[in-house]
C-alpha cells in the first residue's frame, strides 16, 4: 500500500513538510518515503502498524509547526 500527503500554501508557512511527514509516519510501519513541502507518498512496510502510524500524524505536525 502507499501514504499521500499533501500541505497546503498556509501549512508549509507554518512548518509542515509533507515529505518530512511521509517519511516519518511511514517509518513506523517499516516504509520509505519522502517529497516536496506541498506533497508526499511513501510505501507502508507493515500493514498492521497503519493504524497506529496514522495516529501519529498529528503529533508529528505539531512538533514539526512547534520547531520552525
């Protein structure tokens, strides 16, 4: 299976990276992946852990926003 991920104008202006954010959640399932600031895919490595990276996501953009 693959992730997309797509941040909008306002949301790279405030830290996001959609390639960052890939690559991150993807890791958790075992994937890879990476982009550009406004849009990403990666490939999920372990089905069963989609759930639990997708349940990441928004503390991963908060970090991400927090350090910019």
């Amino acid at each position: 299976g693959n992730l997309y991920c797509v941040c909008s104008k306002n949301a790279i202006a405030l830290g996001a990276h959609a390639g960052k954010l890939i690559q991150r959640v993807a890791a958790i399932t075992g994937g890879k992946g990476g982009g550009r600031p406004g849009s990403a895919m990666g490939g999920i490595g372990k089905t069963y852990m989609v759930d639990e990276a997708l349940g990441s996501f928004r503390s991963i953009v908060a970090e991400m926003m927090q350090s910019k």
